[in-house]
C-alpha cells in the first residue's frame, strides 16, 4: 500500500520522467512504477534534482490485480503508459477499485470515448475524477477554446494544435495505433465521422507556408464539448510542424485503408507497430527550447461574433510533465470542479491551467476578437 498521495506509471518513459521532474518542483511525495524495476532506478538517477524528491520506486506487472496493490492508499494515479486504447483500460480500472483519481496523457479520440462510456459514471459516483488527455494534446487547446467561450457569442469551435520535436517510440506507436480508430468532430451537438485519410492544409500563426494537418483519430474536445450549453460544433486537428512526416503520415493513413484495414484485428495491430518501430524505435534527447515549439491555435464564430486565441509555446514533453504534476498538485490539495469524465480545464479551471504553464514560461496565450 502506497504511504505517497501520486503514483506515476511508465516512470520509465520520456514523459514519465518529466512528470517526476515536475512533482519534485511541487513537493509532491511520489511512486515511480512500471513494469522494470532497474530501468526506472536508472531513469530516475538522472532527473534534474531528483536528489530533493521524495519518491519511491516500485516494479509492477500490468494486470489489474497487482495495480490495485500498488495504487491503493494512494490519491492520484498519472499514467503515461500508452497507447491507450491497448494499455489503458486496465490502469484506470485499477485505478477506480483502489479510490483514485485517474489523469492519462493519452490524446486518443477513441480512448477518451471508451472511458467517458464505460468508466466515467462509476468513477462520477465515488467522486473520483477521470481525466484522459491531461497533457499538452489536447488540454492546451481545450483551455484556449474555453477562455475564447467567455467573452463571445460563439458556437464553433476549430482547433489545431502542432509541434516541432522529436516524437518518442511510445508516441509514434500511438499515431500508428490511432489510424485504425474512428475518428469524430461535432456538428449540432452529434458527434459525426471524419473522412478518412484525409489533408488538411492549415493557416498557422508565425508560420508564412500553410501546414499539413490531420483528424488524427478526433482528438478528445468533440468529446469535452458534445454536452455544452453553449458550444454545438467542434472540429480539431493536428500534426507536426514538418511537412515531410506529416506527408509520410497521410501516405500510412491512404496505405492503411488500401491494404492493413482488412487485416484480422492482431496482425492489424502488430502491422501498425512495425510501421511505428521502423519510424522511431529509440529515446530521442531531451527537449530543447530554443529547437522545440508548439503551437494551439483556436478560432471561434458565432452568427456575428469571431474570437481568436493563439498559444504559442516549446517543448511538448516538458508541457505534458508540467499539466499532469500541476493535476496531481490540485487533486492532492484542492477539491476538483468536476467528478467522472471531464478535461483537465474543466476539472482545475481553464484560467489557472495556462496560467501553470505560462508562468513556468513554455507557453504564452494571445488572444483577439
Ligand atoms: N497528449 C500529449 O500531448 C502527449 C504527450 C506526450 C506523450 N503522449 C502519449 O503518452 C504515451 C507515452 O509517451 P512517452 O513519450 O512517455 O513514451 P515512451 O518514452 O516510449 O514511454 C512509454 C512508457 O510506457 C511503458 N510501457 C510501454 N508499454 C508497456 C506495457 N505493455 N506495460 C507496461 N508499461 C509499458 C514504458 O516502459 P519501459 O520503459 O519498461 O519500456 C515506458 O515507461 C504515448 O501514448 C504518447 O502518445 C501524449
């Protein structure tokens, strides 16, 4: 049984790590778990001030029993262990038979979906949060558009969300894995399916050539919105800030419908992830500020109204470490707004969640009407 409020698992991973970072900077007491008990050890040797961390470290296999083992006595769960359509359900089901609150880094349309309908009415009525997609994709946009909601008549809302960096192997698997999940927008409040394989060329802030954008399995705010009073329709997207690998995406999507789609569910699975392996099989280096940027762009109309609000920003990783330790910081010591499926926005206020992370200095928010 955990003594420490937060348990990270996939400590091990390039996300996990950062998550521990951040924590240390929120004196939170944690447990850095997974499935290796040497490579977290190793992992954690050479997070920047770890020696001032009160932190354990604990090795697990990934069945629901022994999750529950691990994660009871605890108050927070952050899991970064993905994909999350594969990985996910086991985690967050532990996560609700030992009581606690789930966040996940995972920005999977479908995954957000299994978990509003399958876990967020029993997590709702033991007044526990489930927060997937409490990461820069999508929580960044999600706050933009909600700070747009404020002041304008708006009813739509677009989102395009892009990064310059070096996707992880977890991450590349994950945009292999998404290919094969439907992906939604919303139109009147119903949640309708994008085309498939399908470009989008974007106009993006600070940036003179337009940029190649996808559905990228929906992305979670159709999800956050579809029961909004005041928002009815919603499309987002997404992608990198580099053409080639966003032309070579579009081209897998076109090659997956052709030819991997029919495929029996396993060999479609273990397909895409050879695909994933042979685009980033290593750990890529650390974040760097002056080489990584993001960028959140989110546009609102109404019938005569129009806001815009533009996060510009760097390092992605460090953003998603930064949201899920400022998470675990409030479900720790706040009481959360919402319980069951919710954003990390609606959750901890829109407002309070930039205001993380810009004064940690790796976003500023730009809005206009
Ligand atoms: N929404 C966002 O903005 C955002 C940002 C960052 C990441 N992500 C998502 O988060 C996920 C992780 O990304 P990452 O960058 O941290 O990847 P990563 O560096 O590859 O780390 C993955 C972690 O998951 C663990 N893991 C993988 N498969 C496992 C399994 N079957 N059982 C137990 N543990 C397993 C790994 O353990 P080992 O070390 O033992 O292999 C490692 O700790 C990806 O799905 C990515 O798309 C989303």
């Amino acid at each position: 049984m955990s003594k420490r409020p937060v348990v990270i698992y996939g400590a091990s991973g390039f996300s996990g790590r950062l998550v521990a970072e951040f924590l240390r900077e929120y004196h939170l007491p944690f447990v850095a778990a997974g499935r290796s008990k040497t490579k977290i050890e190793d992992v954690m040797a050479h997070v920047p001030g770890i020696e001032a961390a009160d932190y354990e470290v604990a090795e697990t296999s990934s069945s629901v029993e022994d999750l529950v083992k691990l994660f009871a006595g605890a108050k927070v769960v952050c899991n970064t262990v993905g994909p999350f359509i594969y990985n996910g359900p086991a985690v967050i089901e532990a996560a609700l038979q030992a009581g606690c609150h789930y966040v996940d880094i995972g920005g999977e349309q479908a995954w957000s979906r299994e978990v509003a309908e399958k876990w967020s009415c029993r997590f709702a009525e033991r007044g526990l949060l489930a927060a997937p997609g409490t990461a820069f994709m999508s929580a960044m946009s999600d706050a933009a558009a909600r700070l747009c909601l404020e002041s304008s008549a708006i009813d739509t809302l677009e989102t395009v969300t892009m990064f310059k960096g070096n996707p992880t192997f977890g991450s590349t698997q994950t945009i292999f894995a998404v290919i094969q999940t439907d992906a939604h927008y919303l139109e009147q409040n119903q949640l309708k399916p994008w085309p498939r394989a399908t470009r989008y060329d974007v106009a993006v802030p600070g940036y003179l050539p337009t940029q190649l954008a996808l559905a990228w399995g929906g992305f979670p705010q159709p999800l956050w919105f579809k029961n909004h009073p005041q928002v009815a329709n919603v499309r987002s997207m997404g992608g990198l800030l580099d053409r080639q690998i966003m032309e070579n995406v579009a081209a897998t999507e076109k090659l997956f419908e052709e030819q991997i789609r029919p495929l029996p569910k396993v060999e479609r699975e273990k397909k895409l992830s050879e695909m994933a392996n042979a685009v980033q099989g290593a750990m890529p280096p650390r974040e760097n500020v002056h080489d990584h940027r993001t960028i959140d762009v989110v546009v609102g109309r109404g019938t005569t109204d129009f806001v815009q609000c533009v996060i510009f920003g760097t390092c992605c990783y460090r953003q998603t470490g930064l949201i899920q330790a400022f998470a675990a910081h409030n479900l720790v010591h706040a009481s959360q707004r919402k319980v069951g499926f919710a954003s990390a926005a609606e959750a901890f206020g829109h407002r309070e969640l930039l205001r993380a992370v810009e004064s940690h200095g790796l976003a500023k928010v730009r809005l206009t009407s």
